[in-house]
C-alpha cells in the first residue's frame, strides 16, 4: 500500500493549482487553541455567545475586548511550526496556482512566509469602528504584555463609536472581498487540501465541494476523521506539524528523481 504522505504527493505531483484550506487544527502544534476540542477547545472553555456575538461586545465590550487582546498576545508569542514552513515551501513549486484559504485569525501562514492567504474569518491583527468600519492600527493598542479580563475597548477618531476587534463574530458574513478570492481560487483548483479543521462551520465548509464540483481531489490531513472524511479522494491521519514537512519532502524528492 501507497503511504499517506506518496499517495498525497502523487496527486499534487499532477495538479496545477492548489487551494489549501485550514482551520484550528493547523495551530495546535503551535501552541494555539483549538475550538471544539473537548478540555483543550476554545469553546469548550467559554461561552462563544458570551464572547464571540456583536451583541455579547455591546452588553459587554471590556469583557470582550480583554479577550481578544490576550488572545492577540497569545498568537503573537508563538511560533509557526514545521508545518506551516512547508506548506510556504510548497507554495513555490505552484507559484501563483496556490492558495491558501484559512479560518484561522492568528497570521501565522503570513509570518511562516506564505503570501497568497486568504483569512476568512478577520485577524487578531485587524480592528475597525464599530458604527464607520474606519480602521484601527493594532500598535495603537497599548498594553498588550499585561491584559487583563477586561479591558474597555479605545473609540473611533472619526466617529467617537467603540473600536471593535476585525474577526468575523457568530450571525456576522465573511468578509466578501476573502469569499470572493476564497472561491475563485477554488473554482480553478485541481487539488484541495483540507487541514485541520472540523469541516463543520460554513461557508469554509463548503470550499471542497466547491473543488470537487469542478472534478478536483480532496485530500484531508487531520488526527480525527469529521464530516468531510467519508467523501474525500484520500484521508490522511496525522497532525499537521508531522504530515506537511513529509509531503514537502516527498514532492521534493519526486522532483529531484525527475
Ligand atoms: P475546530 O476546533 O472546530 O476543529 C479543529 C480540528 O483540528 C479538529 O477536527 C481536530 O481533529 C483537528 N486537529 C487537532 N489537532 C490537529 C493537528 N495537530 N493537526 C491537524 N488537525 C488537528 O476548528 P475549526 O474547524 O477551525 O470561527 O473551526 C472553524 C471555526 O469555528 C473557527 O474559525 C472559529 C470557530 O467558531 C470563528 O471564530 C469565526
């Protein structure tokens, strides 16, 4: 039988553009947490109402936005793993026929050097007024090595309304310039590669069917089988620190043995 990490570098080896598409799970490694997780789950510790609603911000905007700053710390201290250095490499076999799509709000995919990413759900990085979406710099925010619970949130300079944090909350769309390149790119891919996530939140969810629809190949790398699995070209169980360097290398030397 063909390993997981040959099997998933033949199908690549035959593509021509590839959308990545990840989720929580491609942090863990890197010390960030998961949502859904039983124990170690953001949302298995909090109450995503309580913390991740625009109307949970207006009842309560210190409580939430001392949330989002100590998880804006959190992310800024750790490291992008092996597996996110892969996936950068990778990239540059498949120059612009490759396109990360990320649920993930941390900036790590940037910081490990990949360029063409699509975060669909905002950034820790990102903040905007409330009422007039002006934008917020991030390095305006002091205090960052010491936030507390709460911490009430600065005000607009244009507006004087309550800067919020640029993720997208529950019952909010994504943002439609990410949906729109999210979906183009693929439209026009051969291969989806889905990592890391519970395939359970839409639209991201949706983003292989997308693939498939136009007679892609899935493939799935995550410890866990989801919802996804059953219909996937080729399910790889493995975390993503451990899978996306072995495939990095298997391409590479498939390449080397051209
Ligand atoms: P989840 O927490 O729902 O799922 C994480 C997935 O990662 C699970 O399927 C795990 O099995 C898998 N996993 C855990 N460790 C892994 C590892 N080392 N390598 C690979 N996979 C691993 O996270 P998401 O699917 O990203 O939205 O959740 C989607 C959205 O729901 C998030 O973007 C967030 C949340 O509510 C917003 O905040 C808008």
């Amino acid at each position: 039988m063909t390993a997981p990490h040959e099997a998933t570098a033949d199908l690549l080896e035959q593509a021509r553009r590839v959308v990545v598409l990840t989720g929580a799970g491609m942090s863990a490694e890197s010390g960030v947490p998961t949502f859904r997780e039983a124990q170690t789950g953001l949302w298995a510790r909090f109450n995503p109402e309580e913390l991740a609603t625009e109307r949970a911000f207006r009842e309560n905007p210190a409580r939430v936005f001392g949330w989002y700053l100590q998880r804006l710390h959190a992310v800024r201290a750790a490291e992008p793993h092996a597996g996110y250095r892969a996936l950068a490499h990778l990239a540059q076999r498949f120059r612009d026929g490759f396109c990360i799509v990320t649920q993930n709000v941390d900036g790590l995919h940037a910081r490990a050097g990949s360029r063409n990413v699509v975060e669909l759900h905002g950034s820790l990085e990102a903040f905007r007024c409330i009422e007039c979406q002006l934008p917020f710099p991030a390095d305006q925010i002091g205090g960052l090595d010491d936030v507390q619970a709460e911490r009430p949130p600065p005000t607009c300079r244009e507006c004087g309304n309550l800067i919020r944090p640029g993720v997208v909350w529950f019952g909010e769309s994504l943002p439609s310039d990410a949906i729109g390149r999210a979906w183009r790119a693929a439209e026009e891919a051969d291969v989806a590669l889905v990592v890391g996530t519970s395939s359970l939140v839409y639209p991201a969810a949706n983003l292989p069917a997308v693939v498939r629809g136009r007679g892609g190949r899935v493939i799935e790398i995550n410890p866990d089988e989801t919802p996804l699995s059953p219909s996937v070209d080729l399910y790889w169980s493995a975390p993503a620190g451990e899978a996306l360097p072995l495939l990095a290398e298997a391409l590479a030397g498939s390449q080397e043995r051209r």
